[in-house]
C-alpha cells in the first residue's frame, strides 16, 4: 500500500498550492498537513508542519476565510481541511477556463492595429521596443537615456535602409559644451541625426510617425512604482508622440559636435521639421531658388490628394515655432503657394512626404546672355539722375517701436551683455516651459521710432524731395513721437497707434504689439475723423497713392470699397499709381485666397 504522505505530496504540490491557489508557503504547509492527517488540534498542526503554534492560529484563520478548512470552536480547538473535490477541482476548472480565454485574448492583441497595449515584463517591454523599431519602412525616432542606449543601439544602428533620428538623454556634465555635445564616432556615424540633452527623460521610439512604445519609468522619472511599457498602434496617438519628440525635445536638445554641418538630402522626408532644418542649413551658402520640392499631401480645401513639384521660393521655420512652411512656385498655381505638414489647416497644402531636387547651378552675373544684359542696360539708361518730386499720400496704418534688447548678462547700472540670438531665447523659454517654471529676462530699450507702412515711405520719400501726407493712428491728438519726426508733412489721424516692444537680435526681431485702434479702423472711420472732402485734397494731384498694412487692418476691404465708391468721384486728377502692401496676411484665416 503506497505511502499516505507520497500520495499526499506529490511532485510540487506545494508549490502548485503557493502560485495557483494564492496561499504563502505556511498556509499552504498547513493545508498538506490537514489534509493528510485530517482534523486536529493546533498543537497537533504545529506538531506535523513544524510551525510555531502561536502562528499556526493566524495561518488557520487565513485558510479558513479562503474557504479551504473548517475550524470547530471548542477547547481545544480543531481543524480539518474542506473536501478538496469542492475547494481544488473549481479552482482548476477555473484556471483552465482563464487559460483558454487567455489564449484568446492573446491572439486577439497580436491582431489588434489600433489602440494602446501595456506591458509589465521587462523582457516583453524590451521584445516590443525592437519590434518597433524593426518594423519602420520610412523612420525610426528614438529618445533614449544614456543609460539604456546600449540596449537598442545596434537595433538601430542596423536600420540603415530608413531615416534614423536619435536623442540621447541623461548626459553627463562634462559631455555637453556651450552648444554642441560630445559623443562617440560609433554613435554619430551610426545614425542619420544625433542630439543630446541632461534632463532625465523616458524612452519613446516612434515608428513612420503611426506606431511608438513610450516606457515611462526607465529613467527613474518617478511617474511610476511599477515598470511598465506602452505600445502604441494608434495612429492619432503615434503622431502625437513622434511630434513631441520633433517640435519639443529636439529643440531643446543640442547638436553632436560637427555632425551637422554636411547636408545629404534623403530620398525622402516624412517630416516637415528636418527637412526645412536641412534647408536653413544649405541656403546659408545657396539662394532658395536652387532647390526643387515635390511633395505628397492634400489640399487644404478640398482634401483632395496630389503630388506636385515646384522651385523653393522661401520657407518658415523655427525649432520654437509649431508651424512651419514651404513656398514654392508651382507651374499651373496662381502666385506663390505654401505647403504645410501634415494636417496643415493655414497653407494651401499639407504634405505627408517631401522630397528635395539640387537645381542646376544659375549662371553668374557676368555670364548673362546678351538680350538680358541689353534690358539691363536700357533700364539704366531709363533711370533719371534725380527723383522728381511732387505730392504723395500714404495711409491707414501708424506704430511707435520701442526698440529694444534683451540682457544676457549685467555687468553694472549701465553696463550689460546683449543677448545675441533669438534662438537662444527661444532655448530659455522652452527649457522654462519645461520645468514648469516662470520664465524672467531683462531687456533694456534703446530707443525709440515711428514704424509702419505710412511711416517708412514717408520718411524715405521725404529724404528724396517729395512731399507726403501721412493718414494713419497716430493718437488723438498726435503722439509727439510723430510731430518731432514729421513736422514738415501734414498729419492726418484717425486713431491710437499700435505700440510694439521690438527687440532686436543679430538673427532676427521678436515683435510684441498692444494693437491700438488699428483692429476697428474703417471707411466710416476714417470719414469721421478726417472728413471726406480733407481726404480728397490730400489725395487729389498726388503722384502715388500708398495703403497697407491689410494684415493689421482687418477692415481694409471697407476701406477699398470708400475709396472706389465715395472718394475716387470727387477726385480731379486722380494718382496714376497706387501702392498696396497687404504684408503677411498668411496668419489671417479671413482672407485665405480662392484657389478652385
């Protein structure tokens, strides 16, 4: 007859008991020994499983709020195990049951294309973030602590057949410089792009913008106590991701030392951002019309799907600036079109893919074909040898610029360095924004001019002999700042002024405006405050008839319509020419152009 004891245990009943049935070691002890020797005293329990009997008691209870033994509450008191039949065998047919679900579940996620999957296991958050990057067939985006680079980097590294761009987080002091960072050769010529930055980040890896895993606690970030990782499917989800990591983190990170400086143009760019940072780059040395476009997107308008190719005429970009834009000259458009990113809503175009041409190099100067030099030389000859003068008019606009500049550093009362670049400022904004701090940076002004479309050409044909009349919001009555500086000229006014803090860099102009009255001036307006037949003696004989600026007078097209209805008929001898500035009217959603 076979060992009670050995048909009892069994091979890892023990253990079988402690992972399947939720027991600790003791309760599961105590359980084997109820069930061999049937009910018992606890001094009997703590006898046969060589527990203390004082914890027998505790162990006792546990398993008997877990439905596995009865106690008899009499002196002394008893145990005895519950017919495994009604505790045991459900709780296999369970198990199995789970198991089969389960397996189900997991063939229903492995077929999943959409949504959001979390992972618990490092081994499976690790499996994952290779499948990500493995599976790319365009572009692979990485930001990875430096910690745990080593881990992905020859996944990687051997994605040469795609666009690989890399953030390296959690740098050490000594590896970063004033504006590059210092990395390994292996690094840097391992991958397409490279930047690096201190702050302690997780590792995201985003794959052809519509697949990422985002692995939250890697780097100690504290967001969690448990490790866990994310795989992303969902597109909308992925998009947003990888655009963090484009417009975001990689402005706030620095440069590889001598990485960037050679531009080699990919077949393709699935990004907006690198591919206008690689034209920034190359038209340093090269005017834009050197390089053709063409791209893959949609209409604005109309949603409707095209390809199209055109010669650069300009472009938008800053690493601080969300939008940005391509210009191009397009055989068959009407002027000059713009090409957003993806889900573009102010340019005509959105674009989900951008290639980029090298022109044929232009010929020099000296090197002109004979009909254009001809041309040339008789708009030479045409020119007079002094500008005729005579009465000109220009109007509705009016600013005063506070010209400022920001401090770098203040070496005493009167003495401070400038901060040079705009960029840098936009490095100490971000950085701010992302530490959740306020950002504070002293400027100082430095003087003090009347700006504006009116203003400018005033003050330029007013050097030139002729004689302006300048109507805009110059303040009620006129702002000083105007008077000094036009005193020989009638002034009209109509308005407040716009006044702008323009603080000035060697790259550039950051422009802060309290628009005044410029956003309520219109034909009635103007009428008010100047009067319709005034209007027409300061325009009535004038040589040249200036307007602008529409993109801070949103009522010009009011103004327009006066013009050509009530002033033009009261008008002798009208100007032979009219000048119109609209100026960036890109940003004003209301006079978008009708390209059907």
């Amino acid at each position: 007859m076979p060992d009670q004891r050995d048909a009892v245990d069994g091979p890892n009943l023990q253990e079988t008991l402690e992972e399947n049935a939720g027991m600790s070691a003791s309760e599961a002890t105590v359980y084997l020994t109820l069930v061999r020797y049937g009910k018992q005293t606890m001094t009997e329990i703590a006898e046969h499983s060589d527990i203390p009997k004082q914890r027998v008691y505790t162990v006792v209870e546990a398993l008997c709020d877990g439905g596995f033994v009865e106690i008899i509450d009499k002196y002394p008191q008893q145990a005895y195990a519950i017919d495994p039949a009604k505790t045991i065998d459900p709780l296999a047919s369970r198990l199995e049951e789970a198991g089969d679900k389960l397996a189900n579940l997991h063939q229903t996620v492995e077929e999943v294309t959409s949504g959001i999957s979390l992972f618990h296991s490092r081994a499976s958050i690790e499996k994952h973030i290779r499948d990500v990057v493995q599976s790319a067939e365009e572009s692979v985006f990485m930001l990875a602590p430096q910690q745990m680079l080593s881990e992905f980097f020859d996944d990687l590294a051997d994605r040469e057949d795609v666009k690989t761009q890399l953030i390296i987080s959690n740098l050490d002091d000594d590896a970063i410089g004033e504006e590059t960072i210092e990395l390994p050769h292996e690094i840097t010529d391992a991958v397409d792009r490279v930047r690096g930055i201190k702050s302690n980040e997780s590792l995201v890896v985003t794959s052809d913008r519509d697949e990422a895993f985002f692995w939250p606690d890697v780097s100690k970030t504290g967001m969690t106590t448990k490790e866990q990782g994310f795989r992303i499917t969902n597109p909308e989800l992925a998009f947003e991701l990888d655009r963090f990591l484009d417009v975001s983190m990689w402005s706030l990170a620095k440069p590889a030392a001598g990485r960037e400086a050679e531009i080699a143009f990919p077949e393709r760019y699935a990004r907006m951002r690198n591919c206008l940072a690689d034209l920034k780059e190359v038209t340093r040395s090269a005017p834009v019309e050197a390089f053709e476009v063409e791209f893959e997107g949609y209409e604005v308008e109309t949603h409707e799907n095209v390809t199209k190719r055109g010669i650069l005429t300009g472009y938008y970009y800053s690493p601080f600036d969300v939008r940005a834009y391509l210009e191009l000259d397009i055989d068959g458009e009407d002027g000059i079109t713009t090409v957003g990113g993806w889900k573009a809503t102010l340019e005509d175009y959105g674009c989900e893919a951008l290639t980029v041409y090298r022109r044929e190099a232009r010929k020099a100067a000296q090197e002109l074909d004979e009909e254009t030099a001809e041309h040339l030389e008789a708009c030479r000859h045409a020119l007079p040898d002094e500008p005729t003068t005579g009465k000109l008019t220009f109007g509705f606009d009016g600013f005063i610029d506070n010209v400022r500049q920001m401090v770098d550093r203040r070496n005493g009362p009167n003495d401070f360095d400038r901060l040079e670049e705009l960029g840098e400022l936009g490095v100490r904004i971000s950085k701010s924004a992302a530490t959740n701090t306020s950002f504070t940076n002293e400027w100082a002004q430095t003087g003090t001019r009347c700006g504006g479309l009116t203003s400018h050409l005033s003050r330029a044909f007013g050097r030139l002999g002729y004689e302006p009349t300048l109507v805009g919001t110059f303040g009620e009555p006129p702002r000083e700042e105007f008077e000094d500086e036009f005193q020989e000229y009638q002034l009209l006014t109509v308005g407040e002024p716009t006044i702008t803090d323009a603080v000035e860099f060697r790259d550039g102009k950051l422009m802060v405006m309290d628009t005044g009255d410029h956003p309520t001036v219109d034909w009635e307006t103007i009428c008010d405050k100047v009067g319709l037949e005034t209007l027409a003696d300061a325009i009535d004989g004038a040589k040249l008839f200036g307007i602008g600026y529409w993109a801070n007078l949103p009522m010009m097209p009011t103004i327009w319509d006066g013009i050509r209805r009530d002033l033009w008929p009261l008008l002798s001898d009208p100007p032979a020419s009219i000048f119109v500035d609209p100026a960036d009217i890109r940003r004003r959603r209301d006079v978008r152009p009708d390209r059907r």
